[in-house]
C-alpha cells in the first residue's frame, strides 16, 4: 500500500475537465428539429461553409437583431 506522502503528492496535479477561458460561451439553448427541418438546417450551414454552431448563432442573433459576439 503506498504511503500518504506519496498520494498527497500524486495528487497535486488535479485530473479533470481544464478551466474554460475567460471568453468561453457559458449558456447552451437548445431546440429539436424534424427530419425535413434538420435536412433545411444542414444544407444552409453547408451553403455557408462554417461550424453547425456558429451558423446557428449567427443566425438566431441576427434574427433577435442583435450583432454576431
């Protein structure tokens, strides 16, 4: 069995999930589409040629008048 010096110490360096940047988007909305819907969706964002979610949010911040973050 290894001694408690040796555990407090491989502990130090903490596992886990790493700390978001300061700039990181913290709040997901989410909403479901049907088959025909989601089909919409893809083709436009590959028209546009960007990320699922950049599409998204660009789009949704456009439509609630506000500019791209």
């Amino acid at each position: 069995m290894p001694s408690r010096h040796l555990l407090n110490k491989s502990m130090k360096n903490k596992m886990g999930r790493p700390r978001l940047a300061k700039t990181a988007k913290d709040v997901l909305i989410g909403a479901r589409f049907g088959s025909e819907e989601a089909k919409q969706v893809h083709a436009a964002v590959k028209r546009e040629n960007i990320g699922k979610s950049e599409w998204v949010r660009k789009t949704l911040l456009s439509a609630a008048g506000g500019n791209k973050v």
